[in-house]
C-alpha cells in the first residue's frame, strides 16, 4: 500500500534527524 510506503518514509527520516 502506498499509505504504508509513505509512513515507513517518514519513520525513516525521523529517526535520521533524531
């Protein structure tokens, strides 16, 4: 789903900028 594609991206990049 691309929903969840998009969800996983923004975890991603959170925890790159934490």
């Amino acid at each position: 789903e691309l929903t969840d594609l998009k969800k996983t991206l923004i975890v991603e990049v959170e925890q790159l900028k934490s």
